[in-house]
C-alpha cells in the first residue's frame, strides 16, 4: 500500500511538471538563420578565387518569432548587422516579416521589393510531414525530427517540441505537432536554430499583422507589384503568373 501511494505521489507530480512547462501561451523565441555562402556559391564563376577565400563560410542572422496561443509573427532582429566578409549579400538583405493567425488559416507577408514594401495576404500553407524517432535537444527543449518535402523536390528536416503547443515555425513552416525549433533544407545549405526561448514570466502579446506598406488585394494592385517584380525579366521569354506567385509566397522568406 505504502509503494502504491509513493507511485501515485509520483504520478502526480510528473502530471503537475508536464502541465506547468507544456501550457506556454506566449512566449519569444531567438532562432539563427545559417547559410553556408561558401557551398552556395560553389558553381559560380563571377566570384574570383581571391575573394572566395576571403568570404566568411556562413552568412548568419538572428530572426525574432514572438507568439500567443493563436497568433505569430517572425522578423529580423532589429540592428542586425553584418560583418566584411559578407558583402556579397548585404544588398539583397532579407527584411521579410510574417504574420500567421492559426485561428482563422491566414498569413501575411510584408515583402520589400525594389525599395517599396507590399503587402501580401495568404492561406497557411499545408504540408505532409513525415514524424521520425530521432531525437535532440534544442534550446532547452526535447525536440523530435520529421521531414516533408516542398517545391516537388526539396527535402526539409524539422525538429519540434510538444512542450510548446502552438504549431509555428521559422520560415511559414507549419503543421506539426507543437513548435518548430530546428530546420534544415541541405539543398539550400541553410539551417534555423532557436538559440533562445524566453518562456517564463513573458505577458501575453498583442501581435499585429504588417500595416506599412502598399497593398494588394485587388487585381490592379497586384498587377503593378507584379510588373515591377519582373521588370528586369527577359521580356522575349515571359514567365508564368504561377511561377511568380510561388516566389512571392514561398514558405522561404
């Protein structure tokens, strides 16, 4: 009787730290944006052998996801700066921010381009992920891998934590059972690491889709972000509305 209530006691106690750390509402979380430029530009030949020496290997940027139980929104860390050695990307920065609300299927992307940022409003994608038995630490967190494939082709590896229950991610990746704090797509020599997650005694945040920026939502606006989108594009050999909407609204940001 004596071991049947010890065992009880420990049940109990177990329930109470599994309820405590997997009901986060809210909370801010750092990840690391990783390229490897030196893999990336590999098969480039306008690179010289002098300055590809004298690259730094990775091409790295901290992104902010703050999160409440149904909404998030991910962004580039403010004054985020780069060092000399990665000039080849300083004018094509990254300055995407995204917006997803769980609650009603919805996502929107502010998205600079050629100098002017749009606004541009989506449905979360959907992806079929495929759940391993790996597992890793990331941040703290007991993460568990899966993989899906995006773009036909491209494999993408995941690791997530039930421990936190919205169903987020870096990137607009989406759709598994609780947080994404890893990711890797090896074809794009790129990872994302949450380095950070600042859970506890974090209020519930006000989170608020992008407002700056030129809107899109009727056709003729959409039309003027589309021509100025390609306009650098060989006019000869035009491409498909289609194939342009996928490179607007990638889960790649």
């Amino acid at each position: 009787m004596k071991h049947l209530g010890l065992t009880m006691m420990l049940f109990f106690a177990v329930t109470i730290i599994k309820a405590q750390t997997v009901f986060i509402k809210s909370a801010k979380i750092t990840f690391e944006k990783k390229i490897n430029q030196k893999q990336q530009l590999a098969s480039n030949t306008w690179i010289s052998d002098d300055a590809r020496d004298k690259m730094s290997k990775y091409r790295i940027s901290n992104w902010d996801y703050n999160f409440n139980d149904s909404t998030s929104i991910y962004k580039i860390k403010p004054k985020e700066t780069l060092n000399d050695n990665n000039f080849f990307f300083i004018a094509g920065e990254n300055t995407n921010e995204l917006y997803t609300d769980f609650s009603k299927n919805a996502r929107v992307i502010r998205k600079p381009i050629s100098g002017e940022d749009f606004i541009l409003k989506d449905t979360i994608p959907h992806l079929r992920w495929k759940i391993m038995n790996d597992v890793r630490q990331i941040a703290g967190y007991e993460c568990r891998k899966a993989i899906t494939v995006i773009n036909d082709s491209v494999t993408v590896v995941a690791f997530y934590t039930d421990e936190i229950l919205l169903k987020g991610g870096p990137e607009g990746f989406t759709g598994l059972p609780g947080m994404i704090l890893g990711l890797a797509i090896p074809r794009y020599n790129t990872t994302w690491f949450a380095t950070k997650v600042e859970a506890k005694n974090v209020p519930i945040l006000n989170i608020a889709p992008p407002a700056k920026g030129k809107r899109t939502d009727t056709e003729k606006d959409f039309k003027k972000m589309l021509d100025l989108y390609t306009r650098y594009d060989d006019k000869k050999n035009p491409r498909k509305v289609e194939d342009i909407k996928k490179e607007l609204y990638t889960l790649i940001l």
